[in-house]
C-alpha cells in the first residue's frame, strides 16, 4: 500500500543531503543553483512531497492565482477570452480560476467578497450589468481588479473596453452598400453594457444612413443565448419584413439564420444578416456569418496584462483601453463570394 502521509521539509533536505532553508527556498521559487534546485526537486519528488498551498499562502500574503468572472462560460465570446488570459497569467507563472456568476450584479459582488478572503491575487471582471452597488465593492476591494467592459467616466479603475457602437455602424455601413433598407437589429437586454451600446450604434447608423427607424425593425431578446434569439427573431418576423438583420452577438445572428431558415426565407438573398463578435459560431454556420470583430481575445489578453502590472505596482496609473473593432464579411451578407 503506497504510504500516503506527506514528507516533511526536514526528510527532504535529509535526502537531498543539504539544510532545511535551502530546501524551503527551492521549493518557493527563491535563487539556487541549478545543481541544488535539482537535488532538491529530485528529492522532493522521491519522497512525494506536495508543499502546503495555505502555508505558503499565509507565509508571503501571496496565491499565485487570478480569477476571471463572466456572465456565462458557455458564450464562445468568454471561451476566446479564456484561452487569452489563461496564457498571458501563465507566462506570468499564475493559475487561472473562472467564475460563471450570470448576469445579477449581486453574484459577482459576492464572488469579490469571496476572493477578497484571500483566495486569488487579482481579478479580471467582465460585468454584463453595472450598478452603483458593483462599483462601491469594486472601489472598496482590496484585491487588484481589472473589468473588461465599460465604466462610468468616475470609475477609476483599470479598464479594456469594446467599441460596440462603432462595430455595429461598420455592419450598416456595409449593409447598405449592399443596397439593405430596412435593417433590423436584434438586440440583447438594453440595461445591460452591451445591449445599451449596442442600440445606440444602431440608432445613430439609422440616423445617419437615412434608413427607416420603424420601432417594429427593433427587438429586444431576454437574453444574449440562442434560445432567446429564436423566440425574438420569430417575433420580428412575424410583424415586420425585414431585409437585413443585425444581430448583438453571433448566437443571436445563428438563431436569426434557423429562423429565417423555417420561414423560408434564403440568406442573404432575401434576408442578409451580421453577427457580432467573430467566434467560431461566425465561421462553424451555414451560411457562415459576416460578424463584428470586437476583440474580444485582444481585450481579454490587454486586461491581464493590465492585471499583472497592477499586482507588481499597486501605485500605477490608471489605464483605460479601447480596442477597435473591425468586419469580418462572409456569406451571410454577401450574394457571391469570392473562393
């Protein structure tokens, strides 16, 4: 039967043939030799020695860990983040632990008061909502955050935000030089980051391009998910005809293309539709999706760098950065498209 009892430091050093400290040294990352980093690493492992995570926690104040909260981990939006991040803070020799906490301000408010327990080093936040209450324990939170979204102006904290209303001027400019009239968008919950931005690009793009501002080309789906997508496209359509669709996000845009798809209707030659955002979900369609391009991965990696610096100097200045963003066109918008 394997013995399962963990080796002390001092059965270690016996077995590397050197002192206590040196051990203790090796083992936190502290200078050595090659030579005695591996006697040591070489004893440790003999001995199936495993260091006392909380210990060492206690010791130097320190995790080695960063916490990214999202709204939802299954969006392909959050998984281009994730695989951002998780090699920025593993370059840096941290561990990356994700949070889903939805889209209630209160559960990333209890998820910081949690990490503020000593469980994480910093905190890359990606709120779908903000409200006076987040950015009080924001403000109050002892642990370094980053938000990767908008903030008020007041909000002095570090910051790496889309450009939605641009992005979504991009695809009514290039859906009206398609010759597109009456363009539609699909939005997700307007008292959310998103979907506020989202709607104002649309209207000025509505005002500037002299297009029909019916309120009936306007639906609000309850959500950014594909289901909600699907209930709120089959609306639109049943009370307007549209020949354009401009979507929040790409699930909303692959729900619009099924929808379109069950009315009979041929994407893009009756309808031409535009995702945002530019997952795979774009690419994986059929047709495949023209989508805005917000950088999402670019946010996610700027962030933990900003992340990083601000754990390494808790005095730096506050940084704010803005990521254009840019149109990626395929099929879903186009009657030909080049091979």
């Amino acid at each position: 039967m394997a013995e399962t009892k963990r080796s002390s430091l001092a059965l270690v050093a016996a077995r590397a043939g050197v002192s206590v400290a040196s051990v203790s040294r090796v083992l936190n990352g502290g200078s050595a030799s090659e030579a005695l980093t591996r006697k040591v690493r070489e004893a440790a492992e003999e001995l199936g020695y495993v260091p006392d995570a909380s210990a060492r926690t206690l010791r130097t104040g320190r995790t080695d860990q960063i916490a990214l909260a999202v709204a939802d981990v299954g969006n392909p939006v959050y998984v281009q983040m994730m695989r951002a991040v998780s090699g920025i803070v593993t370059r840096a020799d941290y561990r990356l632990v994700v949070s889903s906490t939805g889209s209630d301000p209160q559960d990333q408010i209890d998820l910081l008061n949690s990490l503020n327990r000593g469980y994480a080093d910093g905190l890359l936040l990606s709120p779908l909502r903000i409200t006076a209450e987040l950015i009080d324990a924001m403000r109050s939170s002892r642990l370094p955050i980053v938000v990767i979204g908008s903030l008020p102006a007041d909000v002095e904290l570090d910051n790496v935000r889309a450009d939605s209303a641009t992005g979504i001027g991009l695809a009514m400019e290039h859906l009206v030089a398609q010759g597109r009239r009456r363009i539609a968008l699909v939005n997700g919950p307007v008292d959310t980051v998103p979907g506020s931005a989202r709607l104002a690009g649309y209207l000025a793009a509505v005002e500037r391009f002299d297009l029909p501002g019916n309120p009936e080309l306007q639906v609000t789906a309850t959500g950014f998910t594909y289901r909600a997508g699907r209930k709120a496209v089959a609306a639109l359509l049943a009370r307007a005809k549209p020949d354009a669709i401009v979507c929040a996000n790409d699930l909303l845009a692959v729900a619009a293309l099924k929808e379109l798809a069950a009315a009979g209707a041929r994407v893009p030659e009756d309808v031409a539709v535009v995702g945002m955002d530019d997952t795979d979900a774009a690419e994986l369609a059929t047709p495949s999706l023209t989508s805005v391009d917000l950088g999402s991965a670019k946010r996610a990696a700027a962030a933990a760098k900003l992340l990083i610096r601000r754990i390494a100097d808790p005095a730096a200045p506050v940084r704010t950065l803005v990521i254009p963003p840019s149109l990626s066109v395929r099929e879903s918008t186009l009657q030909e498209v080049a091979p």
